[in-house]
C-alpha cells in the first residue's frame, strides 16, 4: 500500500512556487538594491559586492591587428595561448594545456612561476609563430584574489583550489612571473594581469566593434561594465583624460547580507552545506554550480512529503551535489510525452538518479519538469536584475544619440547562459518587467567565449595603447 501523504502534490508544488517567485515589486527592490550596492562598491574597499577597478581604461573595437600571449593559471590547468588578430574582430588562436603538479601548487612560489615561464618558453619553441625577435606581450590571469593596484600589478591575497605556496600571498604576481621570465632570457614581458570576466568584455568587444557590459554565468557568475572614472569614487586618481574604467564587480556577492533577497529553506538549505556559508549567496541562486543542488533540495523535500515517487530517494538523490544543473537543461529540453520510456527526465531519473523505474509515474516526470523550470526561472530571473541595474548604472536603458540606435552589446560566456534552455528568454522577460520592453530590446546578446585565453591577449594589447598613450594608471 502506498503511504499516504500528509499534503497534496498540487499544494506541495503550489508552495514551492510562491517561494521562488519573483513578482514585479521584489524585482523592482532588488534592482534598486544592486544600485545602492554598485555605488556602495564604487566608494568603499572590502564591499561584499567587490566592484574593483581593472586598470583597463578603454576596449579594443576589432581594428587592431597582432600577436599577442595569454596565460591562464586557476583552473584545471595551466593553459598558454598566442592569439593573432586579424583587425577584422576576427583572430586565430594556438593553445596547449601544461598539467600542475602538487608539488609546484604547494612548494616556494618561485618553482611555480618558474614553471610558468618554462610553459611558455615549451610553447613558443613548440607552436610559436610570431618572431621572438622582438619583445611579445603576454595577458595573465590568475584566478585567485588579488588586490590590484595597476594593470601590471596585484597581489595574491590568498590561495584557493588547492594551491598553497606558502611565501606567495601578499606578493605581486606579475612580479614573480616577470622575474621568472627574465631569469631564463624569455624575452615576454607581462604587462597586464585580466580578470576573466573582464577578458570577456574586451573579447566581445573585439569581436563586435564595442560592448559595455559582460556577464558569466558558468561555475559562478560575475559581471564586468565600463564605467565612468569620475564615480569610481574608491580610486584615488589625478585629473588626467581617462574617462572610463572596466569594474570587475563580482557581483556573485551582491546582498550578502541578505537585505533584499528572497531567500528560501531551500537556499538556506545548501548554503547551511557549503564551502563558505552566507558568502555570496546571489550566486548560490543562479550558477551552474548550485542550481542542480537547489533542485535536489526540493526534489528530496517533495519525496519527503511523500508526493513524488511514492516517497523513494536513492542514494545518488540523498547526497549533495548527486543532481548537475546539466541534468536540469536535458529536463527543460524535455519535449516527450511524461509517460514515454523515451523521456529525457525519465531517464535521467531512472538511469542517472537510480529512482525505482516503477516509483516514476508520468505524474513524477511532470512534477519534476515544473521543479526545474521554477528554480530555472528564478536564476534567470535574478539575472536579469543585474543587467537591468548595470543598464540603469551606464545610463543605458534608452538610447542616448540622435543617430541610429546601436542598443547596448553584452557579452556572455558560461554553460549556463549557453545551454541551458529558455534561460535568456526568461531573462529577457525579467529585462522587460523592470525597464520595459523598449530597454529590453536595446540589449544585444553575444556570446563571448574565453575571457582567460583571448580576453587576456586583448588585455596585453589594451595595455599596450595605454603605455603608448601616456596613461599610466596607478
Ligand atoms: P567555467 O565556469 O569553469 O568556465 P562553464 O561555463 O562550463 O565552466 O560552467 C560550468 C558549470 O555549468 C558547472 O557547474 C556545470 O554544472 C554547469 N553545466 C554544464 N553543462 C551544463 C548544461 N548543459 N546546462 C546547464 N549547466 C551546465
Ligand atoms: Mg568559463
């Protein structure tokens, strides 16, 4: 006899869905929120929501032509990349990954950079096609928290991901690396340390002859807009003609404090679980790395209130991080009738999850579906307060010339944004619901692939035209 549940599946879903409903007034707030909090940011060092400034003062508009080096340290491996532009927003790119031992990710620090520098030089002897006559430029991002005080300039605040040189935190790591590099007469000179968000906006801005804003919305998510020198306000600068800066905002920490989201059991929930509770909690709402553990949490809460699967688990449903925000697309992609063997959710259900095949009604699949599209929507929908404020921030959401409007080119990177269905669509309709549907259309989409690899490069040639101008931003 199957148990009998203490409420029904409809009033359990019901519930769910006030929950993680984001009506007009609560977007409205947490947009005014992400206002209060941007100029917060711009004013003060050690925000919650960070907004650091990149020493970046312009982008590049898919003219400029060269070779250009990037390296990329802080994720799986450390990866260097040439990129040649073709002047045309186009370019074509050589890359090679170089594994990182524990050894280098936790001996002195200088063996680690001079890996670094030794992964170059392999790389430039291997694939290398520009003329090592001459001095070539290298972009680096390092993707650890750094205090950045010049383009070329940042130190190591703390490692994470497993790296642990213990001499390395509180030195400048362009330093180390230059010094590496000139230690073995590589003649590369690193002359800008790019945020990956960051990277994103000058890629896409080079490929689509300007952009203002980027967005990531992979593992976490962050965004980056050019801004107005004059408001950021933290920056101490003499009057000089630099008018923009790129702000790394780190947005994935925005209301931390939890003033103005809605946060859920469910929320709290996986927050409770986390690496690093009540730190950055915005994030934990939208990024691929917690939606699918978010849908778990409610999936497991409806098994627990005996409405899905006749109240079955499995072990791969009752351990953390057992559902991938993947699985949620593949789900949403869904279009098969709820009672087919054919069913994407089915399967993933059965096969993946391991539910009882015969515990998974139609009913189970559908009920499902609704959960991954509820908590779907929500992340979508927080997404767009962060585009709607940084519109409202640039002064963006109406068209500001007398000539063709343009609208404002956004460039996105992340499996989220990428392949998760509807996302933008449900993204676009938050834009619309908070600006209106004029502003909303004014938004250009483009992906905006490889920030760290590409984006870097470009930061090495923005860097370039800064030093050639006479700007030195300190
Ligand atoms: P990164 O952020 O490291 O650059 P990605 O942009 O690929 O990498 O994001 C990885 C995250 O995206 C992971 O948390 C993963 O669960 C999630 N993800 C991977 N594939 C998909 C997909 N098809 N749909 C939605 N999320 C996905
Ligand atoms: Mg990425």
């Amino acid at each position: 006899m199957p148990a009998v549940p203490l409420v029904t599946r409809e009033d359990a879903l019901r519930k769910i869905e006030e929950q993680f409903q984001l009506d007009l007034p609560m977007l409205k707030s947490l947009s005014q929120r992400f206002q209060e909090l941007y100029d917060y940011g711009l004013a003060n060092h050690g925000a919650d929501m960070q907004m650091i400034p990149s020493f970046v003062t312009g982008v590049p508009n898919g003219s400029e032509k060269g070779t250009y080096l990037a390296l990329d340290l802080g994720g799986t491996n450390l990866r260097v990349c040439e990129v040649t532009l073709d002047g045309k927003g186009g370019f074509t790119m050589k890359q090679e990954k170089y594994k990182v031992s524990d050894a280098l990710k936790q001996g002195p620090a200088r063996n680690l950079f001079d890996y670094m520098a030794q992964s170059v030089d392999t790389f430039l002897t291997d694939f290398g096609t520009a003329s090592t006559d001459d001095e070539l430029l290298l972009g680096f991002t390092f993707s650890f928290p750094v205090e950045q005080t010049a383009l070329a300039r940042g130190h190591l605040i703390h490692w994470t991901k497993g790296f642990n040189c213990p001499d390395a935190p509180g030195k400048d790591v362009v330093g180390l690396l230059q010094e590496s590099l000139d230690r073995k007469h590589i003649k590369v000179r690193c002359n800008a340390l790019v945020n990956d968000t960051v990277g994103a906006l000058l890629a896409h801005a080079y490929h689509s002859n300007g952009a203002l804003i980027s967005a990531i919305f992979g593992t976490g998510t962050n965004g980056a807009y050019i801004e107005d020198i004059s408001k950021i306000k933290k920056l101490k600068m003499a009057e000089g003609s630099i008018k923009h800066m790129v702000v790394n905002t780190e947005w994935g920490g925005f209301d931390d404090d939890r003033k103005a989201l809605p946060v859920t059991v469910f929320d709290n929930r996986l927050d409770r679980e986390s690496i690093r509770p009540r730190n950055h909690v915005f994030e934990k709402m939208i990024s691929g790395m917690y939606l699918g553990e978010l849908t778990r949490h409610v999936l497991v809460h409806l098994i627990d209130s005996l409405v899905l699967f006749d109240g079955f688990s499995s072990v791969v449903m009752n351990t953390q991080n057992g559902f991938d925000t993947a699985y949620m697309s593949a789900i949403e992609a869904d279009k098969e009738e709820a009672s087919s063997p054919q069913s994407a959710t089915r399967k993933v259900l059965v096969e993946t999850m391991q539910i009882p095949a015969d515990k998974v009604s139609a009913e189970d699949v559908d009920t499902v579906r609704r959960v991954c599209k509820i908590v779907g929507t929500r992340a979508a929908r927080l997404s767009s307060v962060a585009i709607a404020a940084t519109l409202v921030q640039t002064n963006n959401v109406q068209s500001r010339g007398d000539g063709p409007d343009e609208g404002v080119k956004v460039g996105m990177d992340g499996s989220v944004i990428e392949f998760y269905p509807h996302f933008e669509e449900r993204m676009r309709e938050g834009l619309r619901d908070l600006l209106g549907e004029d502003a909303e259309r004014r938004v250009k989409i483009g992906l905006a692939k490889d920030g760290s690899g590409v984006g870097a490069a470009l930061g090495a040639l923005q860097a370039a035209k800064q030093e050639a101008s006479g700007h030195r931003v300190e």
